[in-house]
C-alpha cells in the first residue's frame, strides 16, 4: 500500500486516524523521516513575514474585473 500524504500530515498534526495505519507508518523509518521533514516546512512557513497587500488592492482588483 502507498502511504498518503494526507495520513503522514494527519501524523504530524496529531488527528484522529486508523490506529493501525499510524502504527505501521510509524514504524517506517521512510515516513518517519517524511513526518519530520514536514514539520520543518511547516515551522518554515510560520517563520515566514506577514505581508500586508498594498493600499488600493481590493479596489484595484474589482475595477480591473468590472471593465
């Protein structure tokens, strides 16, 4: 069976799933290494700035779809 994923985030966030496809992913040192490679991109994103749009954007936005 291919690992999902969707079940390797679901690890990684601590969700409810089928206790025994935790324990066999868990038990993969491959899925193992993926979990925590993708708690690092996680912690990477949250790290990142917060960009605020420019002034006008929204206004921009609608005026260019109206025409």
């Amino acid at each position: 069976m291919r690992t999902r994923t969707e079940d390797l985030l679901s690890i990684r966030d601590d969700e409810p799933m089928d206790a025994e496809l935790r324990a066999r992913l868990l038990a993969d040192s491959d899925c193992l290494a993926e979990i925590d490679r993708l708690r690092e991109v996680r912690e990477s994103m949250r790290r990142l700035p917060q960009l605020e749009p420019p002034p006008d954007c929204w206004e921009n936005i609608v005026s260019a779809t109206v025409d």
